[in-house]
C-alpha cells in the first residue's frame, strides 16, 4: 500500500479541483462600502490616514455611489459629518442632517441601492462622545436613547433601507426599534453593532469622521477587547430586543467572536472590516510589504470562514474589480 494513504493534496493539484473542493465564496454580493458625506458640492476630500477613501458632498456621493453600485455592490453605509456639532449632536436628527439629504438624493438616483444610515453621536457632538454627556463627564445612556430614536425616525423618514446603531448604549436596539414601529416604519429593519469593541483600530475612522473624543474615551460603553461571554450575551440582548441582523466589529482581531456569536445566533451577522484593518494592508501594500489584492481578498475570505453573512469594508470598491 502506497504510503501515507491520506494524501490532501490530491485535491489541490489543479485550480478545478481547488474550486470544486473550496469551502468559503466571496462575492461582491457580499459587501457593504461605507461613505463619508459632508456639506458642500463638488467636494471630494481625500482622508490622509485611509488612502482611496474620500469624504464626499452629497452631489459628489451620487457619483462614487452610482460607480459602486454598477460594480455590484449592493448596499451602502452613510456616516455624516455634519455642518456645526454642538452638546446634543443635533446634527443626526435633523430633518435635513447630513445623512438624511444624502439617503434622499440617493434613493432619488438609486432606488435598489441599499441605503444604510449609522446611527451614532460621536461625529455630530462638539465633544466627541457617542451620546449626551452629563455635568460629571458621564454619559447618559437613558436621555442619548430619546435622541437615538428620534434620529432613527429621521433617517428613516428621509429613505435609509437600514438603520445600524452603533452607539453601545443599553436598550438602543428597542428605543429605536418601538420609534421607528410608531411612526410607520415597522418595516424598516435594524443593523445593530451588537459587539463593538473599544478598539484601537478605529484610529483612521476618528479622522475620516472627525469625531474624536475631546476628553476620555469610548470604555464605558464599548466593549473590552479581552471578553469573548460578554459579546454573546449583548448578541443575545440585541436580538432579543429586536434586532434583525448583528455586526461584529472590528473583524480581523475578533475572528473567534464572530464564529461564536454566528454559532449562537440565528439571524444574519456582518463583520465591520474597520478603518485601522484597511489602512494597516493600504501602508504595508504602499510599501511593497504585500500584495495587495491577495492580502485584501485573503482578509475578507476570512471573515467569511469565521461566519459573517456579509462584511462591511472600505475594500470593497477594489475588491469588487478583482471579484469580477
Ligand atoms: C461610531 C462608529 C465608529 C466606527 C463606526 N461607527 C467609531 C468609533 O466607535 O469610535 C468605526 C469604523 C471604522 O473604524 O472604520 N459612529
């Protein structure tokens, strides 16, 4: 008997054998873009820190989107910058905020693309935090519910598809959920970032998004990298309070969450591929360090293996040319 009798390889020899005996697919179908938009027009400002990406006015969006969406991408996630910021982030609910002119003018050009709104604070308080911030520096998670849910009813009410809370507060999947059933919406659904972890790998997003905090930072209500219990029991919470699909975020570092919270859960998990993932491959693929295209596809590939149904990613603009 030829020795070893077990012998791998043998479906490794040739790309079709490779591709009948592969276990993981990715396809463009599979990836968000996420946009920054800002007030303006004709502006598209590079963000230093993540080569390729832009913040855009809503006009210039219409373009970048348009292009993604002819490159088979079929949903986008908008993140605004608004005008002022001020204590209260008056920005996000604003009838006419940022993201709501942008998701109007979008589903205006683009009624199939899916307009997904995140629904966070930090980018629209002056003092950076993700909701209203107490005299003692604390914030309040019950008074930041009210405004969440008001802003979820804006977004909705301006075209977003989705709403993708992001904020970490306690009970925001059910204070946005019974907001947006009220006022006609019940068949909007929720995206919720369910473990979101303080990551330092959010750093270029700050930027991208000019929403770092002025003082503090984001531990008392994002989750502690080392807890791996704590993530599916918010998976858990999330879902029991309404949510229609969860995210995990950041993707690379929390491979192992992602395929825990995707065996414990039986609606849809995306995986947030953050900014700090994006920008490490942009440096180290300037450099000539790696190769880029393989680097980004084994990335994402993955993702897809740990579990995520869908992933969001600055990537998916290029990924979606070498997917093609
Ligand atoms: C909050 C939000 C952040 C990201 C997505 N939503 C920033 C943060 O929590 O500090 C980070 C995304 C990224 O790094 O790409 N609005």
């Amino acid at each position: 008997m030829a020795f070893p009798a077990e012998r791998p390889r043998r479906l490794r020899a040739t790309p079709v054998l490779r591709a009948l005996a592969r276990e993981t697919t990715l396809k463009v179908s599979d990836l968000v873009m996420p946009f920054f938009v800002r007030p303006g027009q004709g502006i598209k400002k590079p963000i230093v820190s993540m080569p390729g990406q832009f913040q855009f006015s809503p006009d210039a969006l219409v373009h970048a989107a348009g292009e993604a969406q002819a490159a088979g991408i079929p949903a986008v996630l908008l993140f605004g910058i608004p005008k002022k910021k001020d204590a209260r982030g008056s920005g996000a609910y604003a009838k006419d905020g940022i993201v709501q002119q942008a998701a109007r003018l979008l589903k205006s050009r683009f009624p199939k693309l899916l307009v997904i709104a995140d629904l966070c604070f930090c980018e629209y308080t002056d003092h950076g935090h993700c909701g209203i911030v107490k005299p003692d520096g604390v914030i309040d998670n019950d008074a930041t519910l009210k405004l969440a849910a008001q802003t979820a009813v804006a977004q909705a009410e301006a075209g977003c598809d989705v709403i993708a809370p992001s904020g970490m507060m306690d009970g925001q999947v059910s204070a946005i959920r019974k907001a947006l059933d009220s006022s006609g919406h019940e068949m909007t659904p929720i995206l919720a970032y369910a473990v979101k972890y303080a990551s330092a790998f959010y750093g270029p997003f700050r930027d991208a998004a000019e929403s770092p905090p002025k003082f503090g930072d984001r531990s008392t209500h994002q989750m502690d990298p080392a807890n791996i219990r704590e993530a599916l029991r918010e998976a858990a919470l999330d879902v029991a309070e309404g949510a229609d699909m969860i995210m995990v975020k950041p993707a690379l570092p929390c491979l192992d969450v992602l395929a825990a919270v995707r065996n414990q859960s039986t609606v849809p998990v995306a995986a947030y591929c953050v900014s700090g993932e994006y920008s490490m491959l942009k440096a180290a693929a300037a450099n000539g360090w790696l190769d880029e295209k393989r680097a980004v596809l084994e990335s994402l590939i993955a993702i897809k293996r740990a579990g995520a149904d869908f992933i969001v990613t600055y990537h998916a603009g290029e990924a979606a040319r070498w997917l093609a």
